[in-house]
C-alpha cells in the first residue's frame, strides 16, 4: 500500500511541478546566501582596511554594520522562503494529497 502511495504521488504532475519549484527556488536563495556571505569574507581576507575604517569618532569600524548586514540578510531570505513555503508550496502539497488520497 505504501509504496504505490509514494509512487502514485512521485508521478503527480503537481507534484514534479512542486519539487521542480521548491528546488529552483532554493538554489537560487542558497546563491543569493553565498554571495553575500563570501563576499563579507572576502573582504575580511583581502581589505581589511576598508572594513577597518572607523564611523564617526566613536569605536564601531564599517565592518560591524555590514557583518550584521549579513545576519540581516540570512533572517530576510529565511522570512521570504517561509512565506512562499507557507503560499505556494503548502497549495501544491495539498493539492497532490487530494488528488492521490482519493
């Protein structure tokens, strides 16, 4: 029983159209991440002076609101995957266990 439920629901359209959506849509937030994140460390590793460089005349260097910029992003692109997840995907999900549960 449980193997031609997993097999009735693999050949769905809906879902292929759900798996091919959610892992699209995750390699490019996974790309997104990268970017942002390798590129903080890329320049930790090669301009420190750039980052070094002091705001105002108190302690906080530039580096400080950009690597929080990153952790910023992280939550942002976290909340935007959450909300499709929650829309789009749960639609399709819901829509494949109607049609296979029949």
């Amino acid at each position: 029983m449980e193997l031609d439920l997993a097999t009735r629901i693999a050949a769905h359209p809906k879902y292929q159209e759900l798996k091919a959506k959610r892992t699209s849509f995750g390699w490019w937030l996974t790309l997104a991440m990268m970017v942002v994140y390798y590129g903080f460390i890329l320049l930790v590793a090669f301009n420190k002076e750039f980052l070094s460089q002091r705001l105002g005349a108190g302690v906080m260097t530039i580096g400080i609101p950009i690597g929080f910029g990153v952790i910023v992003f992280t939550i942002i692109i976290t909340a935007i995957y959450v909300k499709r997840a929650n829309s789009e995907f749960d639609d399709l999900t819901a829509a494949v266990a109607k049609a296979v549960l029949k």
